[in-house]
C-alpha cells in the first residue's frame, strides 16, 4: 500500500469493470476530489471470486430477483442522467472485466490508468461493446493512441495475472465486498453513493467512535 | 392508492420496521419535504414475505457475507451520526416488524401513524427494545400517551391482519423488493440514499426517458 504524496490523503478506489456503479463512481471521483488535498490510489479487481466465496453465493449481484433487476438499470440511468454520462444499458450483463483489469494495472504503472478505466467502461456502458474480449480491449487501448499489442501481452503475462490475483485477494484483506468501493484509512465506504463522504471523511473524519456491541450483532 | 390533495405531490414511503436504513429515512423525511408541496403517504409494509418469493432466497439483507455485515453497522451508524439519530446497534437483527407495522396501519389512520413510526423505530435502532413482542409495542403505544389495549386489538384483528397482507401484495404490484421505498407516480426509489431524489422527483420530474432495450438485460 503506496503512502499518501505530501500532505495529501491516499483514497483508495477499488473498482470492477462489470459494475455499471463503479461506470459512474470513476467518472466522477476526479471531478470532485479536484483542488482537494486527495490523491486517488485507482484499485481494479475482480468480484467473481468474492461473490462466489460468499455464503450460497447469494450475491445481490447475480442474483437479484426481476423486480429489483429492473428497478438496477432504472437507477443507473436516473445516475447517469444527474451526472451528464452516456448510458446504452448493455446487452450483456454482467461482462467479464478480467482483461480490463489486467490492462488497467499495466495502464496505471505507465500513468494512463484513469483514462483506460475511463475508456473501458464507456466502452462497457455507453458503446456497448464485449469488453469480455480481449480484442475490444485492444481497441480501446488503441483508441488511446497507444499500440495495443505490447500492453496486452503484458497484461496477460503470468506475473501480471499474478499481481490481478493479490489485489483480490488485498480487497478481501480489507474487508472489500462490492464495487465500486473506497478505503480512507481503515475506513470502508462502498458504493457511488457513498463517494462523497469518502471524500469528506478524507478530508476530515469525524469523531465517530467503534461499533459498539458489533460482536453481538446477527 | 389516495391523491395528492391541492396542489401537493404524493410520494409514497414504503418502510419495513426491520430496516435500519428505513429508520434514518423515516426520521428524515418529513424534514426533507417541509415547505415543499409534497404529501407523505406512510406505507407499513414487511419484506419477509418478499424476501421468501426471491430467487434462491438470495436477499442480501438475509444472506450477506460476513464483510457486508460488518460494514453494514458502521454504514448505519455513520448516517445516523450524520443526521443527528441516536443508535444503538441492536442485540437481535432483524427483528419481527409484523405487530408494529399492524399498529402503523391503525395509527396512521388515526393521525399519528408518523409518530409511532419513529417511535417504534427508535425502540428497535436506539434503544435496543425487541419490537417484535406485543408488550414492547404495547409500551411504545403507551409511551405516546395512548391507550394501548385498544390499539393492540385493533391492529390484532382478523380485518387488519388482512389489511397488512394487502399492503405486501401492493408492494410488490409496483415492484418494491427493498426497504425503504419511494414512489412518486410510478417511479420507484429504493434506499435512504434516494430520499433527496424521490423528493426532487416530485417537485420537477426530469425528462428522461423509459429505459431502452430493458428487455435484453440479463
């Protein structure tokens, strides 16, 4: 875990590729962590593995029951629409964010991580393009003005599938449960709806203390 | 379903006794919608039955990993902290909302359906109180200066029992599967979290469209 530059707090901002919230999350995060004294750690990973750890795999992700799979897009548009970003809901859904997360490890060592993640996502959720495939992401990449074929077989690399693995696993450490998600500190917000006090709670944490009797708690 | 009266939009609250989340918006929104041409319609309702008709049974409220748990209560207590509510993070959970949504319907009725709601949301989130008990109720009932007896009989009666049924099956005829739940027309809001939209909604809906191609999502 990389320290805060200066007298900046470090957010970590831990995202999915398939999470149309973590879409909305990385487009606004830059905007309003502007002139703050934050500096965003950008986080991909994978949440396969975590929701398929969890107890009979009930994740509200996979499955969720029709009444609240219509009500999701419906709300991701009304979030869309508030935020001024481009929404095609998908014709797949989930997508597949392994490459995408690999390349984005790659795209942020070389300084271009929130553009491709960025990039990856509209691709996802405004062009409705297969990021699943590996040659969407080439086109993405080279969307970039960048040379797709050296960062893809880079970040399909054993030792870059290795590093993709350890965040997931560094996300479960942390208590990661979902995207998108925020750590400050040891504190763990998760959700775009939560960006803002992330933000605040950088910027100022309040004095809050532990749960009390969490140990007692169903 | 009853009319806005004048010139006042109605958002239906739809709130399960259950919810920690539905206590903060209920101690929320009459703040919220004060001196704005909005009428509250308090809608008791219980998720169980909901809960038991989902896929796999997969709720995330019934089934959630243990990290989502534990974030969970410190998610909560950092909105209550926000908004001024006092928490006391309960020794049982979730509790049995059946008795003190059955007295929600009567006392809404009467004029102070508001009031017992909060009342009895604090016995559950502040202090701790099983509300899943008649006594408890009764008490609560009484602590607002009434007498509870009557109340109790009326909200156990064959007719009421049936009303609250009701209720469960008009929920989910407009696509409610969470708590809270705001609906405004036919636009539904799910969460504390989208109290401030319901509400915005109300006052000037956006243009926005219907979702396009709904029907392809998975």
């Amino acid at each position: 875990m990389k320290e805060a530059s200066g007298n900046a707090t470090a957010i970590e901002f831990w995202y999915e590729f398939a999470s149309p919230y973590a879409y909305v999350a990385a487009s606004r995060i830059e905007g309003l962590a502007a002139g703050k004294p934050i500096r965003i750690d950008w986080r991909p990973f994978l949440l396969g593995p975590i929701f398929k750890a969890r107890p009979h795999d009930s994740s509200p992700y996979q499955n969720p029951s029709p009444a609240q799979r219509r009500y999701r897009w419906r709300d991701v548009q009304r979030l869309c629409h508030g935020a001024g970003l481009p929404l095609r809901t998908p014709s797949a859904y989930p997508r597949n964010g392994l490459i995408a997360a690999r390349v984005a490890l790659i795209a942020i060592d070389e300084g271009w991580g929130p553009d491709f993640t960025r990039a990856a996502y509209r691709a996802n959720f405004a062009e409705d393009r297969e990021i699943g495939d590996e040659a969407v992401i080439g086109a993405v990449i080279a969307e970039l003005g960048r040379d797709a074929g050296p960062v893809l077989a880079h970040a399909q690399s054993p030792a870059n599938k290795a590093r993709l693995f350890a965040q997931v696993e560094a996300a479960v450490a942390r208590g990661v449960f979902g995207a998108p998600s925020m750590l400050v500190g040891g504190e763990l917000f998760w959700g775009n709806d939560r960006l803002e006090q992330a933000i605040a709670w950088a910027l100022a944490p309040p004095h809050l203390p532990p749960l009390p009797q969490a140990g007692r708690l169903a």
